[in-house]
C-alpha cells in the first residue's frame, strides 16, 4: 500500500480525456538524439559502465516474461490469445536455448558477470527495485490487470528502439556476440509486439471492459515514472565519473 501510494503521487492526476492510445502513441515518438541512458550508452559510455546497466537490468531481464505473465488467467477472448502470443516469443517459442531470460544469461556469463538469478540484489539501489516491482505488484492483483496490460504495452513499446541504440552501443565497444544477441532479438520481436500489444491485446480488452482504460492510462505513466527514476540514477552517476551500483562490480 506505501509503495503504491507514493507511485501515485509520482504519477499524479491523470486528466479525464486522456486515453490508452493517446499515451501508446507518446511512447512510440522517440527523438534521435536524447539524453537517457540508452543514448549516452550508445554514445559515450565505457564498458564498466555497460556492465553496470547489465546488472540493473538483470533483477528483470533473468525472469523476462514472468511478472507480467500472471495477466494471462485475467484477460479473456482475443486479448488473452494476443497476449499469450507475445509471451510465446518470450519464452523462445518452444526452444530453451532462445528463451530471453536465458538469452539475458548468456549475455552476463560472457560479459563476466553472474549470470543467478538475484545475484546482484544487494548490489543495486533502490530505483533499480522499484522498477521489478512495481510490474510484479500490478501482475499479483486482479484489481490491477488494466494496470498490468498498460506497463506491458509500454516495456514492449519501448523496448525496440531502446533496443535498437543498446546493439549500436555494444558494437561500438565491440562487446561479446552474446551481448549484441540479446538487445538484437528484442529489435526484431517487439517490433512487432508492439503491434499486437496495440490493437489485439489493448484494444480487445478495452472493447470488452472499457472502464479499465484509466488504469491502463496508470500503468503506461507508472512504468514510465519509475524508469525516469532509474534512469535519472544512472545519468546522475555516470556524468559524475562514479559507479551507480551500492557496492563496485570485482
């Protein structure tokens, strides 16, 4: 309940005209040149620094798929077979060596990282948490399904074009090919998620129980906050010339 309140009031208001695909169009207009963390990795960052953003990212990117999969029992009709559809893709499409989370694996091991899961918990701070949870908390409560289907809309997105700078990032430091691998599956498929997420996933839902669409409005603006917050972290520290991690990787 605290941390839902103060996600809230990080989000604030939300005015009553807008809408879930007023919000996925937002998200969809990126600029070529901005100042987040992709694009400062693609541009200037060093390969400590990578490897640091690996291991933020690996509370979430070790169990890809699994937080927002407990959305499946509450959707129904087209948006659940659409959902399911997507989350097929993230599990490798019925072959263990493609599964993201493994993908995800194989990149730390080769970026001689541990590739456990929550093998860095101690090691990140707290907007790095707040991120994993917050989809987990939408995903554990029915109440919160509209919620869940807009932070998944917005992680899948993001998550190409992100995606797309993250494999021009690794080649310019001429990263491991396990590296590139992963950030380059996630170009080709979300490109195409997105899509789906839109019209079938999204749309269907919202044709059947069109009072979720302020929560779903909630759950894009959420994931947006609270990787502003991780985000915001990462530049702070990065432009200072100090890790971003609570403890220095070995």
């Amino acid at each position: 309940r605290v941390f839902l309140a103060a996600v809230r009031d990080e989000v604030g208001s939300i005015p009553s005209d807008v809408t879930a695909v007023g919000e996925m169009d937002r998200l969809s207009i990126e600029p070529v040149d901005g100042t987040g963390p992709s694009y400062y990795l693609r541009d200037h960052a060093t390969w400590e620094q990578m490897r640091e953003y690996f291991v933020h990212r690996s509370l979430y990117h070790l169990k890809e798929g699994d937080p927002h999969a407990w959305l499946i029992p509450r959707l129904s009709g087209q948006a659940k077979a659409s959902f399911v559809a997507v989350e097929f893709d993230e599990y490798g499409a019925g072959h263990g060596t493609q599964v993201h989370q493994q993908l995800f694996a194989d990149l730390m091991a080769a970026a001689g990282l541990d590739c456990s899961y929550l093998g860095y918990l101690d090691a990140v701070p707290a907007e790095a948490l707040a991120v994993v949870n917050l989809m987990s908390l939408f995903g554990l409560h029915r109440k919160f399904r509209g919620a869940a289907a807009g932070h998944f809309a917005a992680t899948e997105i993001t998550s190409s074009p992100g995606s797309h700078r993250m494999v021009a990032a690794l080649e310019r430091m001429h990263a491991p090919q396990p590296c590139v691998r992963f950030y380059r599956e996630h170009v080709e498929a979300d490109a195409v998620h997105e899509q789906v997420v839109r019209l079938n996933v999204i749309g269907d839902l919202l044709t059947r129980e069109p009072c979720l669409e302020p929560d779903v409005v909630f759950g894009i603006r959420a994931f947006g906050a609270m990787e502003e917050r991780l985000a915001d972290h990462l530049m702070k520290s990065w432009t200072a010339q100090r890790s971003s991690l609570l403890r220095p990787l070995d």
